[in-house]
C-alpha cells in the first residue's frame, strides 16, 4: 500500500521562490525513508505539503491513497491526527508537565481522560521517560526533550511519523538513541520519513535515501548513504 | 468528549493574565452599552408622550373675554356642524379658574391670582387627527387674524414637532457617541484577544499539529471575548438602573415643564425596561464575539 505518493508536485513559494520543481515519489507502508539534501533544497517544504502546512501549486498529494489536495479545512485536523510530526526545537509546552505535554495531544482531540492516562504512560515507557512523567520541560535533557516530542507525535499511534531534522539540535551519541526510538516505532508498522542533512546517521542506518537538490529528486536509493 | 473544564480554566487564566486590558475593553463596552440602554429608554418615553398628544388631539380656542353669549353660540354651533369634529367641551371661566386650582393646590401660585385671569374655551377633539390643521385654521380670517372673539387656537402639533425635533438632534449626537465607543469597544476587545492567542500561541501550534479542530482551537478565545462582552453589558444594566431611573425622572419633569403636557401624558418605560435589560446583555455578548471572531480570523490561521 502506498503510504504517501507525490504526482508531479510543484510548490512555489508566494514570492516565486520554487522549492520543490515536479516531484514524483512513493513510500509504501512501513518503510523508514530519509529526505537529505542542503539547506534550501526543499526538505521542510516536503513535510509541510503532507500535513498541508503549505499547499502545492500543482500537482496531487495521496496520503494512504486518498487525495489531500482538495480536502476541505474541515477535514484537516483528520489527516493531521493520522500524521506523527516532530521538529528540530520539540515545540514542548514549558508550563506543562511532560505528562501534560504528551496529554495535550489527546486532550485537544477530545480523547477520554482514562484513555489518555493509559496512552500516554505506554509512549512515555516507550521512549524511555516514564520516571520523568512530572518532571517539566527544563528540566529535562536536550536529548530527553526530543524524546518527549517523539512520544507526543506517536501517542495516538499515527500510521505516519515525519520527522524534520530531529536531530538538528543534538549530538552524536544523543541522535543515536533518538534514531534508536525512529526505529523502534517503524519496526511495529509505522510509516518512518525523516529529513536531515545529518551523515552519519544516514550512513549508520542503511535505509531508503531520497536526495534533494534545488527542489528536485537527484536520488533514490535502496540502502543508501548519505553521498560524497 | 471535551471537558468544558478545559475551555474555563484557559479563558479564565486568559482574563487574569490581561487584566489590565480586559478591565478597559469591559469598561468601555459597559459604558457603550450604558448610553444606549438610555437613548433607547428615553425615546421610547418621548414616543410614548408623542403617540399619547396624538390620540388625545385637542384643539384648545381660547375665546375673548366678554364675549356675547350670541356670538358664543354661534361659534358652537359652527364647530358642531365640521364633520371632522368629535366632540366639542364648553369649559366657562369659571370651571377654568377651578380646574387650575385643582392643578396646582398647594402651589404658591395661587395666592398671586387676582381674580380671574383664565379665558373660557371650547376644547375641541377630532375623529382623524391628520385633520387638525385644516380645523384648526378655521378659526383664522384670510388675514391671519383670529376671527372675531377668539384669543388663542393652541394645539399639541406644536409640543409634538418641538419634540420630534429635539428627540432627532439627541439621537444624532447619541448615535455618533455610540458608533465612536462601540468602535473604540471592539478594537479593545480585539486586543485583548490578540494578546491572549500571542501568549498561547505555542500551544496553538501544537494544537493544529496534532489535529485539533478550528472550533476546538477558537472556543477558549470567542468565549473570552464573548464573557468580557456580557459583563460589560451586565454593568451597564447595573448603571442604568441606578443612575438610569434617576436621570430618566428628570428628563420626564423637564419634558414635563417646558411642554406644558400634562402629566398623564408620560407613560414611563417600566414595561419595556427588562427588554431593554435583555438587550445590552445579548448585545455585550455579541459585541465580544465579533471581536475575537474578527482577531481569530487575523491570528489565527487554518
Ligand atoms: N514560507 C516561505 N516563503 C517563501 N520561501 C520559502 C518559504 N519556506 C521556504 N522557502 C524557500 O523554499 C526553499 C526550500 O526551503 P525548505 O523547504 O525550508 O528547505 P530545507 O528544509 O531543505 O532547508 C528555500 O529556498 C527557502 O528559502
Ligand atoms: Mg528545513
């Protein structure tokens, strides 16, 4: 099944900047695909067109083979609660708990309080923060923060999880267990698309490369590296 | 389900957080409100004096002193022969001079009288008070002198346009006030909601990113402006029932006094007041809601 299918997507920018010059691509179901490329080459732009942040200018957008290009604003928080997101700087919320951050997830698409309480102990276990439950945002490590951020992009067990540059703001040993966590969730089914322009971690991994260069696909590799 | 625990506790920290502008947006709005709840109660006590003039139409002729009681007569039966005519009341100078003393008992005025200084006169009124000028000019020769043993021809057309017109020179300055405030209400409001989505707007990211519907998002804000609205209207029920009544007790004796309208013609706004009370508090409401709607559709995006 094709988890996500781009048919020559165009996205130019207000002020006629292209970010992204007719973009075919296709990830199918459970796969883990990074998105490399220079700053500038499109990444984010990539992501934002899925949880339509940003619409395309043209061509058409299929998210678990349906097309997201007409969908009504309505119908948007849908899709949205079917896509996983996690950045480079967490956007946590610094006067909650990492329990009421990882809460407020469910809480705002107005999931029952004992549903909450049993999902998010269960991320919160799975990313390794369950003994930090009442600890508040600084408090907690870089690392721990994104971990935090990953937990509440999974904990309604979204069937895709697009990560932009996750590990952006951390260092090596730290992105490691963050890429431990990536793996982890896409080993029980979840549909894995990572930017970042992080080679080691690339390389160390082995998955599905896609490279973008000024908008466009210059590479498409099985198990791939990050390149030169 | 969404507990509406959830949408109170982030209006009220909202409010705390902004005190000082939610203070001033409800303020104004309960000011606003305040001059409008009046405006309307004081033109509802002006129509209810005009419609009262209205219906009760009637042509006083003042008749000279010393008239013959021949020429009085014929008068009478002249003003019986008009078809428009109704009914035509003989009033002498006598039952005149009893009827002011029955007016003003216990007035110093009284012991001034000499005498009789009170005219007799026919009171006149009509079946169709559209017709009073026409009657009313009957009693005029073609120069424009009173015809023979008439003194004066009063009747209320002129307290009623005197009144129109003073009740439109009030409403255009009343309403140009009100346009001004309910602006200046509106842009208050609208900040302070513009501060409260600034000071959330982390978590309303993060709302629309894990899916939260626009109505789910907006509630916290339209409720916001929406509760400082309705307690500003609230507050401006609470003004006019107090300053309200009291300055409305004055303006009626001053329509009173200067009209020369007798006193029955009042008929007060204590049946239409709690209409006019349910009003502002809707019209609070829905001012606040306009107003975060209007800074809900500039901050926050779909
Ligand atoms: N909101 C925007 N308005 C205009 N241009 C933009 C906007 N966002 C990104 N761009 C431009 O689009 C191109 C791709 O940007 P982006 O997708 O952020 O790349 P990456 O994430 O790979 O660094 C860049 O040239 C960038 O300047
Ligand atoms: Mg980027």
């Amino acid at each position: 099944m094709n988890m996500i299918e781009f048919r020559n997507v165009t996205k130019i920018y207000e002020d006629n900047t292209a970010a992204l010059k007719n973009i075919n691509l296709i990830v199918r179901k459970g796969e883990f695909v990074f998105l490399v490329g220079p700053s500038g080459s499109g990444k984010s732009t990539f992501i934002k067109l899925i949880i339509k942040e940003v619409d395309e200018t043209d061509g058409s957008i299929f998210i678990a083979g349906r097309n997201i290009c007409n969908l009504r604003s309505s119908k948007i928080p849908q899709l949205r609660r079917n896509i996983g997101c996690v950045f480079q700087d967490f956007k946590l919320l610094p006067n909650k708990t990492i329990f009421e951050n990882v809460a407020f997830a469910l809480e705002v698409i107005g999931k029952p309080v004992y549903e909450i309480k049993i999902q998010v102990s269960q991320v919160l276990k799975l990313v390794g923060l369950y003994d930090k439950i009442d600890s508040y945002p600084h408090q907690l490590s870089a690392g721990e923060q994104q971990r935090v951020s990953i937990a509440r992009a999974f904990v309604n067990r979204p069937p895709i999880l697009l990560a932009d540059e996750p590990t952006g703001n951390l260092d090596p040993i730290t992105s490691e267990g963050i890429m431990k966590i990536l793996s982890r969730i896409n080993l029980i089914g979840t549909t894995v698309l990572m930017a970042t322009h992080d080679k080691n971690i690339v390389n160390s991994m082995r998955r599905r490369v896609v490279e973008l260069e000024e908008g466009e696909i210059v590479r498409d590799q099985k198990r791939g590296v990050y390149g030169d | 389900m969404v507990r509406p625990g959830y949408f109170f506790s982030e209006t009220f920290s909202s409010l705390r957080r902004n005190f000082f502008m939610t203070c001033a947006a409800i303020s104004t709005v309960a000011i606003t409100l305040f001059i409008v709840g009046l405006f309307t109660v004081i033109v509802y006590d002006v129509m209810g004096v005009v419609n009262s003039i209205k219906s009760q139409v009637e042509l006083a002729v003042y008749l000279e002193d010393g008239i013959s009681s021949g020429l009085k007569d014929y008068i009478e039966q002249e003003i019986k022969s008009w078809e428009e005519v109704d009914s035509v009341k003989y009033v002498s100078k006598d039952q005149a001079l009893e009827r002011f003393k029955e007016q003003n008992e216990g007035s110093d005025i009284l012991k001034e009288i000499e005498g009789n200084p009170l005219p007799a006169s026919f009171e006149i009124t009509l079946k169709d008070p559209e017709k009073i000028d026409r009657v009313a000019l009957r009693f005029y020769d073609k120069d424009g002198n009173y015809i023979e043993g008439v003194n004066d021809v009063i009747y209320g057309k002129n307290y009623v346009n005197k009144l129109f017109s003073i009740t439109a020179i009030i409403g255009v300055i009343t309403i140009i006030i009100i346009a001004v405030l309910l602006l200046a209400a509106i842009v208050l409001i609208f900040n302070t909601i513009r501060l409260s989505i600034y000071a959330r707007r982390k978590e309303i990211e993060v709302m629309k990113l894990v899916g939260a519907t626009n109505w789910f998002v907006r509630i916290p804000f339209l409720f916001e402006g929406f509760l400082e609205g309705f307690t500003g209207g609230i507050i401006s029920i609470i003004l006019l029932y107090f300053t309200g009544n009291f300055l409305l007790i004055r303006a009626e004796r001053l329509i009173v006094d200067t009209m020369r309208i007798k006193e029955m013609a009042i008929v007060g706004s204590g049946g239409v007041i709690i209409y006019v009370y349910i009003g502002l508090a809707v019209l609070g409401g829905l001012i606040g809601l306009l107003s975060s709607g209007i800074a809900l559709r500039k901050y926050v995006k779909v």
